[in-house]
C-alpha cells in the first residue's frame, strides 16, 4: 500500500476511534452470501496459451492470388507487384526481405 508522508499523521487514539467506528457501521451492514459470479463459468471465458484448437473449426474465404499480386519466395506472403524488389532464377521477393 501507498504511503503518503505528506499528509497530516493520526495519532494512535484517532486510528482506534476510526476503527471502532467502522466497525459499527460494518456491523449493521448486512452481507450476502450469494457469490455474483460463478468461477467455473468464468474460467470457461477464457482461453490459455498452447490450448487444443483442434476440434474448432474456421470459416474462412480463400481467394486466388489476383494477377497484380505475387508470393514472395522467402517470406511467403501474398504482395502487389509494386513490393517486387528483385527477381531471380524466376523467384520474385518482396521489398522487406531484399532490405
């Protein structure tokens, strides 16, 4: 806990006050026993690392490549032809592996 020295210090008689006294307001407050969120539905909501996917399935629309696009030899991404930094042996490489 934070401490901030700047602030006026209590003595030991008001720091007992202020404890009883909450301790009367916190009595007459009535606590429930009633948890709002049940644990196992919430450990449900989340997903760990390296967790088994493999049962789940993705819907996903593949196109072809398009005829202004390439796939880069090296790092195998789908680029436009404007990224072509060089061309070798018929291989086409985008600009971010030739730099």
């Amino acid at each position: 806990m934070a401490t901030d020295y700047d602030a006026p210090r209590k003595t030991e008689e008001d720091i007992s006050e202020d404890s009883l006294e909450e301790l009367k307001v916190h009595r007459t407050d009535k606590q429930s026993a009633v948890v709002d969120e049940d644990e196992a539905e919430a450990a449900d909501s989340f997903e760990l690392p390296g967790a088994d996917l493999s049962g789940e399935e993705l819907l996903v629309q593949v196109l072809p490549a398009q005829a202004d696009e390439f796939t880069c030899a090296s790092c195998f991404l789908v680029r436009h032809r404007s990224q072509v930094a060089r061309e070798k042996d018929g291989l086409l490489y985008c600009r971010d592996c030739e730099g």
